[in-house]
C-alpha cells in the first residue's frame, strides 16, 4: 500500500524534540547564551582600556586593572564552555537516542516481513545493512540540527544585544550590516533543490554501500561456495565508487555554501571598515577610537551569527531529507511517530543501582484459549508479481496438527508469514473463536501464538537468554521445554549448561540443535498456537518422531495447555500423524484432507 503521508514539516518535529527534555534543553541554552554572550563583554573592556590609555575613560581604573578583569572573564568563560559541553552531550545523546529507539520500536511493530520504503511511486524493501544508514546518519544529521538551535539562540540573543551597541555606536555604519543576511536568505531559496537533491542522493549511496556490507558479511560461506569474491569485491568497489561522487558533489556544495556565507560577511566587514575610517578623518564625526575598537569588536558577533544563520539553514534543509527518509521507512504512520514522548531509562546506564522496569510477562485469560481458528479467503501477492496466496481458506481445531505441504515455490512460508501479520494480507479475513482477528502482528504472539520460522534467529547470548528474552520461568519449566524439543542430551554435553554461548546467530549450534533450542523457546511460552515452518528439516528422522510424540504426551490438562499445531512438512511421518494436510499449489489449495483422503484423490505428495 503506497503512502499518502504529507511531508513532514520539519520545523514542528524538531520542536517537539526540544520539548522532550524542556528542562535539560532550557539549562543547556542557558549555557551557551552565555558562552557565545559572554566574549561580547570583553568589547566594553577594551574600549575602556583604549579610552584610558588616551584619558577619556569614562570610569577612574587603570590599565592594569582592566586587564585583570579581561583575563578572570576569560577564565570564567572556559568553565561555561566546559560546563555546556556536558549539557550538550547529554542533549544531543538524548535526542538521537529517542529518534533511534522510536524507528526501532515501528520497525519491530512493522506488518511487513522486512521494512520497506513507502513513496508515492512504489514500495522497495530495505535490507538490514541498509538500514544502519538510517539510523546512524539520519538520526545524527536530525541530531546536530537540535543542537545547533540552542546555540543559535544563544548567538542571535547576543547579536541583538550588539546591534543595539553598534547603533548607539554608528547608524550610518550598522546599516551596511544586514546586506549580507539579505543575499543569504536569497541564496538559500534558490539553492534549496540542489541541497535537499544532493543530500539525498549521498544517503541513498551510503545506503547502498551498507546494504551490500550486510549481505556480503551474512553470505561469506556462499559467496565462498561460488567463488564469487572478485565479483562481489568489484560490485563493493562500483558501489563506494559512486557514492565517493555523490559525497564529494554533497560536501563541495556545503563548502561552497560555507566559502560564500563568509566572503559575505567579510565584503560587508570591509565595507563597514572603510566607512569607519572615512567617519574617524571627519570632524564633524564624534567617533573615537575607542568607539571604533567597540565597534569592531561587536560586529564581529553580529557576522558570525548571521554566518551561522546561513549555515543553519542549509542545514535545516538537509535535515529534511532525514526526516522525510525515516518517515518513508515507518511505513503506514506520519512522522510524529519519530518523536513520541516515549521512556528511554538513560538515567540507568549512568546509575547501575536503578534497575530498569521489569518486562511485561505474557498473561493468559480464559478468552485466550483457542477453540477453533478459522481462515477465510486469504489473499497476498508479491508487489508486481502474481506470486504469493490466492483464496487460501480452512479451519484449526483445538489440539489438531495441521500440516500445510507442496512444492517449492507453492505458498507455504507465504501462508503462514500472511496468516501471522509478518505479511500484510490484500484480502481475506481471520477468526479466532469466532471473533475477527483486525490486527494479526500483534495478536499472534504469547500466550496467542508462537513462531518458529525456517532458520530460527538467535542472538550472541547464553542458552537461557536466548529461551527466556525476558520471560520470567524457573529452571523447572526451562528442563520442561528443552526436553519436549529433545535437547536434554546436548545440554548434558555443554560444558556451561544453561550458561553456554551460543555465538552470532548461533554459529556455534548445528543446524539440528538450533531448530529444537528455538522450539524449546516456543514450548517455554506454552503458546496456545504452535506454528513450525519446516521444523524437521535439520532432523534424523528419530529425532523428529521423538520430538513430535514429546509435543502431544506432554500436554498438560492441568495447566490448561493443549497445544494447535500449524506445520510446513513434507515428512511422511509428520503427513501420516496429521489431522489435517493442506495441498497447495501455485498459492492455491489443491487438496485438504487426511493422508489417505488425499492419496485416493490421486494427488502425488513425493516432493
């Protein structure tokens, strides 16, 4: 489904940014006012120490004394900047880490099987290693616009206050200033294609260059297999080829911008300097040189701000691309999503005696209890393709094994990710008890369901970690779940137990033994429906027998837990104990029955 969001306006979300933490973002611009404020001070100093050494000085210190006074207010603008830096840190992890935990937050709830981006033209799917661009140059590029505001802030409050200083000083002279912020906003207007069009291609390079970083570090053995290295290392080195040009075209426009916003600001400076000295040979004129000193002094704060304003508008504009990057990435919701008021618990990380707030534990309700789930006409296919399900309807009884099977190709993973909410069905509809089921994603997990997909994703942690994920369970009901998966005599070998390291998506597992750890991790939830995608297919055939006969015998009436289950197979074993076998071919249901209904009916199951 393409996306019919607006454009997010860029101005509002880094507003509400700011008002995430008002009181830490209001004590850090107060800092840097300060910080940018506080050199302004040292003007009235020098044009007093000047003014003293020609004996017009207005108050009776001496020399020595105003220098004295200069250097404690140095000193005392190093521990402001000192102490700002600390603020700013800490504003700026605060903001990134909001922007970052809301988009991972959306892309776990996402309906999709993996995220896609969403644009007026067409869906494209987004790989893992893609994705990293997202979240750490996007979610920096928003970053450092937030920051950049409170010390704008603070450099605007002080330009005001030396403008007010250089009309009291001159009028004729301060007029010339604003020439160059004039011709800034003019070339920002007209710049602001090739900013937004630059920006966005150099993220989409980069983008590129991740993505194939991912696929080539998941994919070593198979690109080893094929003896494909050179090719994929030229197809790495066209790609960062081409991102090295849209970079280098990004970053010269920036310092384009940058040379030009300067050389501004300098051409008015010069102007404004000749003007000045013009006025000081006048008699008529009552410029001294300590006004001049003061003058020059001050307009150097009034420049540089309106430098950093040009700058800071460049930027905004590219951080519009970020925004609307990462809005096209949540696939279905409006960019407010990015900047939800949501908990981060950093306060944690800083102080380990405050425990962060204890996960949610599954809780089952008598409504949970499946008594028969029925699928009616359910419809997918692929963008573009005719692939997918067509029509896909048949119905669960409470405690039954239902075996979907068929060729390769045939709809079998397609039907279950459609089924779970993994992928968004087009039509067709769902029922649990009787009731429909409006949003599958989140419907289908504990004590609902549980999922185990064809090649079981674990992380680099213990055993226990990799089962629990949070789940509060005792050793007892951990022993109860890997024995129903048959794994009690791998354990008994593992030097470390419950405590052993699986490794990166558990590399240090067999095939066998990750496919039964990530059933046990799905037994443990005691899941009202089981659904298995190829479950066997890393098994001996006495392992799966086994597995199959603990699954059904040790069911227990007394924890109300009598398992569905909801299978893609092609073991005979598994199609002779089947209630039910689903047949499908080319996403459609070909057959459905029991074994020997569908061998009558001259269907050959031998794939």
């Amino acid at each position: 489904m393409l996306s019919t969001n607006k454009k997010p306006q860029g101005w509002k979300l880094l507003w509400n940014l700011i008002c995430y933490q008002p009181k830490l973002y209001i004590i850090d611009t107060c800092f840097w006012i300060l910080i940018t404020g506080l050199p302004a001070i040292p003007g009235l100093i020098i044009r007093e120490f000047f003014d003293s050494l020609t004996g017009k000085a207005q108050f009776g210190l001496t020399p020595l004394a105003w220098i004295a006074l200069l250097l404690a207010l140095n000193l005392g603008h190093v521990v402001t900047i000192f102490a700002g830096r600390l603020t700013k840190t800490q504003h700026r992890f605060t903001m990134s880490s909001l922007l970052r935990r809301n988009l991972l937050e959306r892309l776990l709830n996402n309906p999709n099987a993996q995220p896609m981006i969403v644009s007026s033209e067409a869906e494209k799917a987004v790989s893992q290693g893609e994705i990293i661009s997202y979240f750490r140059d996007d979610a920096t590029q928003i970053e450092d616009n937030v920051a950049w505001v409170s010390e704008l802030l603070g450099e605007g409050i002080f330009a005001v206050l030396c403008l007010v200083i250089l009309l009291s000083v001159n009028v004729q002279m301060t007029l010339f200033v604003f020439l160059p912020l004039v011709a800034m906003i003019a070339i920002i207007q007209k710049a602001e294609t090739y900013i937004k069009r630059y920006r966005k291609a150099s993220r989409q390079a980069t983008e590129k260059v991740t993505g194939i970083l991912g696929e080539m570090f998941s994919s070593v053995q198979a690109i080893k297999v094929a003896g494909a290295e050179q090719d994929m290392l030229h197809h790495f080195r066209t790609l960062n080829d081409k991102r090295r040009q849209v970079m280098v075209r990004d970053s010269l426009l920036n310092a384009m911008l940058d040379s030009v916003f300067q050389n501004m600001v300098n051409l008015g400076t010069g102007l404004i300097l000749l003007l000045a000295s013009v006025l000081i040979q006048s008699q008529t004129s009552k410029l001294t040189v300590g006004d001049f000193a003061l003058f020059i002094y001050n307009l150097s704060f009034v420049t540089g701000f309106f430098n950093s304003l040009g700058r800071f508008m460049a930027l905004y504009k590219q951080t519009e691309v970020s925004f609307e990057r990462m809005t096209a990435l949540l696939s279905g919701v409006t960019a407010d999503t990015l900047v939800a008021k949501n908990p981060l618990y950093l306060n944690n990380l800083r102080n380990r005696k405050q425990s962060l707030p204890p996960l949610e534990q599954p809780q089952r309700q008598k409504s949970d209890r499946l008594q028969v789930l029925t699928i009616s006409n359910l419809t997918y296919h692929y963008p573009g393709t005719n692939q997918g399900i067509t029509d896909i309807s048949f119905q669960l009884e409470r405690g039954s094994l239902t075996v979907i099977t068929g060729r390769i190709g045939s709809g079998k993973t397609t039907l279950l990710r459609v089924l779970l909410g993994l992928l968004p069905k087009q039509s067709g509809a769902i029922y649990w008890n009787g009731c429909l089921v409006e949003d599958p994603i989140n419907f289908f997990v504990p004590p609902h369901s549980a999922y185990t997909p064809q090649i079981p994703q674990l992380f680099s942690y213990s055993l226990r970690e990799n089962l629990l994920l949070g789940l509060d369970k005792d050793d007892y009901e951990i022993e109860k779940a890997l024995k129903m998966s048959v794994f009690e005599q791998d354990l008994a070998a593992m030097n470390e137990k419950m405590e052993t390291l699986v490794g990166a998506k558990g590399v240090r597992l067999s095939g066998g033994q990750l496919q039964r750890l990530a059933a046990a991790r799905m037994f443990v939830r005691k899941p009202e429906l089981m659904v298995f995608d190829d479950l066997s297919s890393a098994l001996d055939v006495e392992t799966e027998l086994a597995l199959w006969s603990r699954i059904f015998n040790n069911t227990s009436e007394e924890e109300n837990w009598i398992p569905t289950c909801l299978v893609v197979s092609h073991r005979r074993s598994v199609l002779r104990r089947a209630d039910q076998i689903i047949l499908l071919k080319a996403g459609k249901i070909a057959a459905q029955g029991k074994l020997d209904q569908i061998i009558s009916k001259g269907q050959e199951l031998n794939f």
